[in-house]
C-alpha cells in the first residue's frame, strides 16, 4: 500500500533569530520508503508566523523576541 | 576483495581482518556483495548508498594542497529540494500578485547554496505598496557576514527603469531574501523600487543566486 507523508522533519534556529525549516515528503510502501523530496523556507524575526506548523510557531514564539526583531531590521536596514 | 562474503555468516572474514574491526554487516546472512575494494584501492558501495552516521561528518579532502585562504577541506553536506519564491516589496501595502508559475529549486553542497527562481504572475497590482522588489521564501539564510553580498544577472520583464540596462538579484549578510540592483553605463547601482515596476504589468523573474549559508 502507497502512502505519502508530510513532515515538518528539521527547525533549525540560527543565531541571528532565523528559523530554518525543512517538510519532507516520503512515499512510502508497506512500510519502506521509496522516495523522499524536501521543501524548505525561513522565518525571518519579525514574519507573522501564525500560520506555520505548530511547533515552528513555538520555536518563533519564544526565539523572536523584541529585541531579536529589532536587530534583524537594524541589520536590514544596513546592508542597504 | 569483499568485505562481506555474499552468504557469509562472518562478515570479518577478509585477509586483513585487524583493519576491519568496526565493519558489522547489518545482515549477515546477505547473499549478495555490499561493499567491495577494487585492485586500485577503489571503494564501492554496490547497492547502497554511503550513508555519513554523524551531523557534520563528511569527506576530507585534507590530503591535497591548499589554496591561500582556505578555510575548510570537509565536504560535509549535501542537500537538494524545493522552494517558493514570493514577490513582495519592502512595504507590501496593497499589492496583490497571482501567479501562473513559481517555482524555486535548490542545492545545498557544503556551506554554498544554488537557489534558482523561476516565476511569472498572472495579476500584479498595488497603489500603496512601497520600497524595494523583494523575492522571499528562499531555503537557508545567508551567512551573517557583513559587506558580502552575492549577486547573479537576472532575466526579467515587468521593470521599465530608464537609462538602466541591467538588473541582477542580490542577497547580502543574514538575509534570507533577495532584492534587485539596476545598473548601467554612467548611472549609479540602485534598487529596484516600487515605482520601476508598474501596476498591472505582468512580472517575470529568472534567476539563479548562490550564496554562502
């Protein structure tokens, strides 16, 4: 029996506040995975994360703090 | 010579037993070859893959020369997937953008990320959008290291931004997105702004930027 799974497999937080986040999508045959593809993107401080995975959302609640947003814009605003 | 004798029960039954120590075959009762060394020392997965056990663990390349500035001879990932590229300005405002395709490809080897974009919209408006044409959603962030952004040409059409010739794309330190510098003869490097890109235009971008994670 063919079965597709979705999993949110790494968070990966980076100093800078950046949450690096990789879905993975397996194919799966009795048990044995045939395939698997990976999709990724970033929640950069400050994004409205109120549509990530849950436990993306718990990562962002507490990594993106005040402070964190403030010196990723500050740093923004510098690379202009 | 075989590693792991096809129907062997002992795995470890090659000549230089010693060296081989920490080789367990996963099943012993295997009837085919797994890993072989060939008569010039080759090393060949027959079946498998190389699968690296620990998390920055890799391939050192240590054993050849050094160019001036090297700073690393571990090959220690490899990745490749997908992405969704947005458009988006600084300021988003009312911008409303449907697209026809977006899609983003990756490949991560080492520290270098090759991040390819390949969108065209469908509806593009905005009256109060402001600042700078933004692409986000791309798979890593750049390194934070200042005064070093990565650029590539782009292909592009939707922009009118007079006496300029060309645009390419650009990410600099800890950004996870990429902006757009116009530049051409006698004109100063600038962005790609709001204005450059009218409302109710159709927008196509086509890059690839690597960059340093």
């Amino acid at each position: 029996m063919l079965e597709k799974k979705v999993v949110i497999d790494s968070i990966e937080v980076l100093e800078t506040g950046h949450i690096q986040v990789r879905q993975a999508t397996k194919i799966i045959e009795d048990g044995k995975e045939l395939s698997k593809s990976y999709h990724r993107w970033v929640v950069l401080p400050g994004d409205d994360y109120s549509t990530q995975d849950e436990r993306v959302k718990k990562v962002a609640e507490v990594i993106h703090t005040k402070e964190v947003v403030d010196t990723y814009k500050a740093q923004q605003l510098e690379n202009k | 010579m075989a590693i792991a004798q096809p129907g062997s029960t002992d795995p470890l039954n090659a000549p230089d037993h010693a060296l081989l120590h920490r080789i367990i075959a996963a099943d012993p009762t295997a009837t085919v070859q797994s890993l072989t060394v060939d008569s010039s020392d080759n090393v060949k997965a027959l079946n498998g893959n190389f699968v690296i056990g620990t998390s920055g663990k890799g391939i050192d390349f240590s054993v050849d020369g050094s160019a001036a500035g090297m700073t690393s001879e571990l090959l220690d990932d490899y990745e490749e997937g997908t992405w969704t590229p947005v458009v988006i300005f600084t300021t988003g405002g009312d911008l409303s953008v449907t697209y026809s395709y977006q899609v983003g490809t990756y490949q991560k080897v080492g520290n270098w990320v090759i991040a390819s974009c390949n969108l065209r919209t469908t509806g593009f408006t905005h009256t109060t959008a402001s600042g700078s044409l933004t692409i986000t959603g791309f798979p890593f962030a750049h390194s934070g290291t200042s005064n070093y952004d990565n650029f590539s040409a782009a292909g592009w059409r939707g922009i009118t931004k007079a006496s300029y010739t060309n645009i390419g794309a650009y990410m600099a330190g800890a950004e996870s997105q990429c902006y757009f510098y116009a530049s051409g003869s006698g004109q100063v490097f600038t962005d790609v702004g709001v204005a450059d890109v009218p409302t109710g235009g159709t927008v196509i971008l086509k890059f690839t930027l690597n960059y340093q994670i």
